[in-house]
C-alpha cells in the first residue's frame, strides 16, 4: 500500500483528495454519492454527500487491449455507449437503476456495489473485470493497485476487492475494466415449464457445450400487478399470448438467451427448442424484456403490497426449489432468486437460503423501511477479521460510507 507509483493516469483528483483530507482531519463521516442510483441498497449511511459525478471521462480505450479506462464519475451510459461504438461491451451486464433525479449509475458505483445482471452465472461478475483501480483512503493519500493487463497483480489485489466494498474502504477515482466483443449472434428462447423441471433443464444443459448465456424463470405476477402497455410483448406471456390481467393460473416460463458464434447459437436453438418444446423470440422483442430484467423494470419487480420487502437470495446453481410460500423470479440459472415477502419473514427465508449454503440479502425494504432487519446476512467470524482488518487499513477512522454495511 502507498501513495501515487506508476499511476494508471497522471489524472490528479485534486479537489477530491482536498473534501477527504478536511474530513479525515475533522472525523467527518462522509457519504459518498455517485448516481445515487442505489441509496436503497444496503443500511442508510449517514454523512456529509461527497458527490463523484463531476470527476467523469474515458480517460483510454485501447480497443485492440480490450481494456477502458474512466474516471470513478463517468456515467455507465457513456462508458457504454463508446463501447458499443467498437463493438465491445461489459459482459457482467450492470444494471440501469435509476435514480429520482433522474440520473443513471456511474461507472464508479457499479463497481462500488458489485451488482451484475442476468449474464452474470455465465460471463462472471464485476470484480473479474476490474484489471486496476485509483482511490483515495481514509487518510486522502492516493493509492494505485492494478493496472491495465491481467497479469500485474502482485500481492494483495485490492483493486478487486472494491467491488462490492459500497465505498467502505475508499473513494474510487479511476478504473481500469477489461472489456470483450459483442457476441456475434444471439437467440432467446421460451418455455413453458415449473420451477422444479425449469431448474433440471437449466442443470442439464450447464453440463452441456452450449453457449447459454442468461436465465430467468418467472411466474406472471398475481392478479392486479401492475402490466404493460396494450399489446406489449414482455417476459409475461407467451409469445403471441396476451395474459388477463385476472387470471390466477398464470404460466410459468423459463427464458433462455444465446449467445456466441452463429453456427453455435443456431444449432443450440434447433437443439434445446426441440428437447424442451420452447419457441423462439424476435431479437427485437427480447432484447428490451432482458434490459428490463437487468434493472428491475419487469411487473414482477413492482411491490405487489407497500409492505413487502424484495429479498435477494444467492445459492449454488444446484440448489433445489426452496420451501417458501412466496413466489419468485430465478437467474443465474437458479443461483439468484428473487421473492417479495415481509421483513417479519427475515428468520425463515434467511434459514432455507443457509440450508443450503447460500445466504438472503433484503434488497429493497418495504414502505417502513423494515426497521430492525439487517440488510446483509451476518459474515462468519473469519470474514469478519478480514474485513474489518481492510477497514481499519484503509480507513482507520471510518469515515467513507459509515454503517453502509452494517
């Protein structure tokens, strides 16, 4: 660990090391603020906003390298878009939360809290794509780790313990992302099918040289949810299908996406579309429902009551269905499902996920803020040493994102 050698960039955060050093010396908390995008993600933190969205830019793209770096403030759009613009995109397909300003995520905050969306079971997740980083610790020195190739990680590779960290142990300045080619082709295909054989199939066809990409199993959300509109053709039915919006046995459906050469993708489809009688959608259809599966916008994700929390459980993909009343929507092909239940059920949801090795996080609380329910599930003695000795070597006197993680 120390300050500013063989910097990613000789792109010097003045006035943000100046706002960390006042507050280091004063013990002011600081709240770190990107997008803003996902304030309800994790415990509220309390402090002085430190606002990163002015410290934004693509400082290098060496799309031959297949590496981007930016400033910690630049907005994911933008960072998506220049990609798009060589072909190349972030493969752990990060969400589009949006803010009440209006603001999207930015690039910082994505790595920041290590969300990835449905291609995450297949492509990996944030921190295998984080090649570097810049941050600021708790002391406002400035600190490289990283760099911009995969082999130049020496001792401990703190640049990728950032992702996921909420900004508890610094303040990102600059990142260095390894990014890959737009797949040449891709396919999405549906089937109709329970959770049990939806969860078999997908096992099944893990073990399998296919190129699966995403998965998402969902029931039709439950009379009066909200829906699209008229016309709309999204996760809810069927291809050509429209759903009554008072309809109780609403079918269940296993999504599947492609992705990879188009000889592959072909013949997978043939292949899987007649093993499991599914159907194939138009690109153009299924393109925006997946975007709305990544950031939360589908019916499923609307609180069908202002009290219910959204719980987040992660499992090993060969985790069998759970014995929950609470219906629910699976990614990652079954290693991430979602469910809407009361924080009254903490106890009981948190007891199945961990009885089969997994653990829930209460991703978005209810209408009263779910007083009393931890946010993450508590870590393990040996984990908690860890983390803790992170802290208090990077931010002795607590200052970034305070009670963030609880």
């Amino acid at each position: 660990m120390a300050p500013m050698q063989d910097s990613l960039t000789n792109d010097t955060p003045t006035d943000l090391i100046a706002q960390v050093r006042a507050a280091a010396a004063a013990r002011t908390p600081l709240r770190i603020v990107g997008g803003d995008t996902k304030a309800f993600y994790g415990e509220p933190a309390a402090g002085q906003p430190l606002h990163t969205r002015t410290w934004r830019g693509i400082v290098a793209h060496e799309p031959s390298e297949l590496v981007i770096t930016v400033r910690a403030g630049t907005p994911l759009a933008e960072v998506e878009a220049a990609l798009a613009d060589k072909g190349q995109h972030l493969p752990f397909d990060p969400p589009h939360f949006a803010a009440a300003s209006g603001e999207g995520p930015t690039i910082g905050g994505v790595v920041a809290a290590g969300l990835a969306g449905p291609a995450r079971a297949t492509a990996g997740g944030v921190r295998d794509y984080v090649l570097g980083a810049q941050f600021i610790n708790g002391q406002g020195e400035w600190l490289t780790f990283g760099g911009q190739v995969m082999k130049n990680v020496a001792g401990y590779d703190i640049s990728r313990a950032l992702a996921g960290s909420m900004g508890t142990l610094g303040l990102i300045t600059h990142l260095s992302l390894k990014v890959l080619p737009v797949a040449p082709a891709e396919a999405t295909l549906v089937f109709k099918m329970g959770q049990r054989d939806a969860l078999e199939q997908l096992h099944r066809w893990g073990g399998q040289p296919l190129p699966l990409n995403a998965s998402c199993w969902v029931r039709d959300p439950q009379p009066g949810s909200a829906r699209p509109p008229e016309g709309a053709q999204t996760f809810l039915g069927w291809p050509g299908e429209r759903l009554d919006d008072t309809a109780v046995d609403a079918p269940e459906l296993l999504f599947v996406r492609l992705r990879g050469a188009v000889a592959a993708v072909e013949s997978a489809c043939e292949r899987m579309a007649r093993e499991a009688g599914g159907q194939r959608m138009d690109n153009a259809q299924a393109g925006p429902d997946w975007a709305a599966c990544r950031d939360q916008r589908l019916p499923f994700f609307d609180a069908p009551s202002p009290d219910l929390c959204l719980w987040r459980l992660s499992l090993p993909q060969t985790a069998p269905v759970l014995d929950l009343p609470f219906s629910q929507l699976i990614e990652w092909q079954g290693a991430q499902r979602w469910l809407w239940a009361p924080a009254s059920a903490a106890m009981q949801i948190r007891a199945a996920a961990a009885a089969v090795q997994g653990h829930a996080t209460l991703f978005r609380a209810g209408a009263d803020g779910a007083p009393g329910v931890r946010r993450f599930d508590a870590e393990g003695p040996a984990l908690q040493a860890i983390t803790r000795r992170l802290r208090e070597a990077f931010d002795p006197h607590g200052i970034f994102n305070p009670g963030r993680m609880g």
